[in-house]
C-alpha cells in the first residue's frame, strides 16, 4: 500500500504543538474587516485549539 500524503490544505491550517494539540487560527478575520469593531478584530487575533469533535479527523488528514 502506498504511502499517506498529507492534506494540503489542513497542513496550511493547523500547526501541531510540542505536546501534540493541534492549534489553528481563528476565523472571521481575512476580510471585510473595516465592518468590524477593533474589539472583535483583536479577540479574533491568535489560536485556539481544534474543537475535540474535530481532532480525530485533522489528525487523519495530517497523517498522525
């Protein structure tokens, strides 16, 4: 059987931690941001970790 590749558009999104968790960036941010309140923009700033119903399948399509 051939090997796995890894999905390339999960790899662009999710990064894995030293301790295995996987973090991602939040959305809502990329554009029409001038709608937005500075406020929201800056809660949307930074990671937060995969939701635990999606982990099993991030990790499939990385590989792990």
């Amino acid at each position: 059987m051939p090997k796995m590749k890894t999905h390339s558009g999960m790899k662009k999104r999710v990064r894995i931690t030293g301790s295995g968790k996987l973090r991602r960036e939040q959305t809502g941010k990329r554009h029409l941001a001038e709608a937005k309140p500075t406020k929201r923009k800056r809660r949307l700033s930074g990671t937060v970790e995969v939701a635990p119903s999606h982990v099993k399948k991030a990790k499939k399509l990385l590989g792990l």
